[in-house]
C-alpha cells in the first residue's frame, strides 16, 4: 500500500495498516514526514514507525 503524504492523517494510516498487516510505503513531496512538528518528535515516530515496518521516501514529485 502506498500512503501520498506523510502529514499526521497519513502517518496514522500507513501504521494502522501496517500493524494490521499489509507493507506500506509513504511517500512524501517535503523533506521530512509531519513538517510542523518538532525535529526531535519527528525522529521519534520515524524511527518506531520503520521499527514497525514503515518504508518511507521524502522529496518525491508524484506525476500521476
């Protein structure tokens, strides 16, 4: 499954998903997942949402 933006609703739903099973990949036009949250916190959820199996790819254009 792939989850276009990694702002607070996407983040929800790609570790939902991805606790319930399915391989998920976020992907994101910015630099970083949840850009109005602190760097810290950011680092935080990343890494325990890669823990949990979470791919993700920042600085991405999606076409179509």
């Amino acid at each position: 499954m792939i989850v276009i933006g990694g702002g607070p609703f996407g983040c929800e739903m790609a570790q939902a998903f991805c606790r319930l099973g399915s391989k998920v990949t976020v992907v994101d036009m910015g630099p970083q997942i949840l850009p109005r949250e602190d760097a810290d916190l950011v680092r935080v959820v990343r890494n325990q949402m890669e823990h949990d199996g979470v791919e993700f790819h920042n600085d991405i254009k999606i076409v179509r």
